[in-house]
C-alpha cells in the first residue's frame, strides 16, 4: 500500500522576502498617488424624467450615486433599472421607477 501523504508543492517564482515586499508596497503607493493626482471628469447625472421630483429645479443627482443596471435575458425580458440618490434640500431620496422596460 503506497503512503498517505501530500506530494511537495513546487512554488514558481522568487522566494518573497522583506526587501521585495517593500518594492511592491512602494510601487503601490505611487501608482495610489499618481492616481489621486489625475484630474477626473465630473459628470452631472440629470435627474430620471420620470421622476416627479424632475421638474424642481432644487433636486439633484447626489455626487455619484446614480446607475442603470441592464439584466440580459437570452430568451426574452431584457430589464433596465434605473437607481438614484436625490438631493433635495436636506432631504434625500432613492429613486426607482418601480419597475422595468
């Protein structure tokens, strides 16, 4: 009967040691940095046409919390979902439509 043990895992690769580890985490940090210091687009999201708070000119789409998820079905029923944080004032909404197209 052959013996009951696990066969050596052969790694690939350089053995990780402290000094490489520190490279990793600095070239880490300044791809961090250099990200933060691009300049970004804003875009305005427009408030849902359909939402009854559009036509106030005090409502708005909060920074970045707008987004239309589309489900795919191969058969039949593709959906889009439309999801928005609305600032009005001091008040906020979530808003969806309540249903699909």
């Amino acid at each position: 009967m052959a013996p009951k043990h696990k066969p050596q895992v052969q790694r690939e690769g350089p053995e990780k040691n402290g000094h490489q580890g520190a490279e990793e985490e600095d070239s880490f940090r300044s791809t961090a940095e250099a990200l933060r210091a691009t300049p970004t687009e804003k875009h305005i999201a427009q408030v849902d046409p359909l939402c009854p708070l559009s036509c106030n000119p005090g409502t708005q789409v909060r920074e970045d919390y707008d987004c239309i998820l589309k489900q795919t079905n191969t058969g039949s029923n593709n959906k889009i979902y439309i999801i928005q944080l609305l600032e009005e004032g001091d008040c906020f909404i979530c808003w969806n439509p309540g249903g699909a197209w």
